[in-house]
C-alpha cells in the first residue's frame, strides 16, 4: 500500500475524549503522529446552572446533547431530582455525533434527530422550522459560540449548560516528544483543538513563533482556521468541514512540494 506521508511527523492537537480519527487516516498513509497536549475529561465546575434547566426541563422544546459525556452526567443530576428518563420523553432529543447518539440508545432514549453534519448550519439544517421554539445545549464548557448563535439569530430561545469540561494535562516529557524532532505539520481538527494546543504550549513555555517557523499548519473548515488566525496561527491548508478532506489536502500538499 502507497504511504504518501512516510516520514512526515505531524502534530495533532486533542479535539475532543474519544480518538480523533486523523491519527488513523494519516497513520494510514505513512505519517509519524503525536498528540499535544493530553487531555482529561472532569465534571463541570459548577452543576448550578445544568440543576436549574433540569428544574425546568418541561419548558423546552428541543435537548441537545453534544457528546457522550454531556449524556452521562445529565442523567446522573436527573437521578438526583428523582427523575427518571421518562423526563426526556416531552421534548425533542437531538445528539450531535456518534458519542451522544451512543450513550442515548444505551440508555433506551429515543432520539428525534442525528444531523449528518456536526458544524452549526448543518444542525440547524437537520431541524427544520425552529423559530419560536426553546432549546437547551448541553455541551463540553467553553463550546464554540457558533451553534447558539445561529439558533438564536433563527428565531429560537436558547439555554447553554456546560455538560463536562476538559482539562489539559501536559508535561514537559510529551512536550519534547512532540516537537523535540521536529515537525513537519501541525493539524488542527476544530476550534477546540487549537484552544488546548495553545493553552499546553503556555503551560510548559513553548515558544511556537519559533517552533512553527517552518511547519505547515493545516486546519478542518473556516471555524477551525478563524480559531487559529485569530490566536496568531496562520494555516496553510483549510480543508472543507470534514476530516478526511484535512488529510487529503495535507497529502496533496507533501506529495506536490
């Protein structure tokens, strides 16, 4: 099988708990990956604000779950009211990808809607009619702003709750694994990914204006590439919405340089 990235080190920053499926397509085709920094997931620094929407579950139209994580400890703080899943059976359930979808059928909850696309447009595509209607987003903290933007600006209420939160964690022995040789590109899957990149980097005192001085940054749709521009890193490569075009766009890039 052609390996059209042999010996090409890349560097990819952690988008979210699960395995991020770059490190497989481009393990694939011959690439050495890294991850930078690690992470691990935590409960949400205050359970105030999710105990609140839970009090007033009835009042919404639509739930949306983004993650598996998200799922899990909704239902734990729902046990703790005496509520049971029969509480989710009112309004609309809508899991953003395969994680929440997942941890929703495990616990026998039926779901209404799994868009296809996971940006905002293609969430909001899936729903249809939404003006009027109330929303609760229950996300990992700090989410990008664009989904209860666009849910707003279509005429919905939204309530944000933070579902779980992430926490780097790094040491100064991943730090020089990852960038100690060399890189050849870093890959940014989505706007998270750059905020942990970014927020390890600071922890350890790396100086990426140096170390990225000759590495090509490659990011997954405009989101993503807004999130890098505006923290001072300029991508090379912006792929349309989808992982699998990051790879082949790094692939073109390398195999035509």
């Amino acid at each position: 099988m052609e390996k059209p990235l042999s010996s090409k080190r890349i560097l990819i920053p952690p988008a979210r708990p699960e395995a991020n499926p770059l490190f497989h397509i481009l393990g694939r085709r011959g690439a050495d990956t890294f991850e930078f920094p690690a992470l691990k997931v935590a409960a949400p620094a205050d359970y105030g604000p999710m105990d609140g929407a839970i009090r007033r579950l009835k009042d919404f139209d639509f739930v949306i779950f983004s993650g598996s994580n998200c799922v899990i400890n909704f239902l734990e703080r729902l046990e703790g009211f005496q509520l049971g899943k029969a509480a989710l059976s009112e309004p609309k359930i809508v899991a953003i990808g395969h994680g929440a979808a997942s941890a929703l059928k495990k616990e026998g909850i039926e779901i209404d809607y799994v868009p296809k696309l996971h940006t905002a447009e293609g969430v909001t595509a899936a729903l249809g009619e939404i003006s009027g209607s109330t929303f609760l987003l229950v996300r990992v903290e700090g989410a990008s702003r664009s989904l209860p933007q666009r849910l707003r600006g279509l005429g919905a209420k939204v309530t944000e709750v933070a579902g779980y939160r992430m926490l780097v964690d790094t040491t100064a022995e991943m730090a020089e694994k990852a960038f100690g040789s060399g890189l050849d590109a870093l890959a940014l899957a989505n706007p998270a990914s750059v905020r942990f990149f970014l927020k390890g980097a600071e922890q350890i005192g790396v100086n990426l204006e140096e170390t990225l001085k000759e590495v090509t940054i490659a990011a997954v749709g405009p989101a993503t590439a807004e999130a890098a521009i505006s923290n001072g890193l300029t991508p090379h490569i912006i792929s349309r919405g989808h992982i699998a075009d990051l790879a082949e766009g790094l692939t073109d890039f390398f195999t035509k340089a």
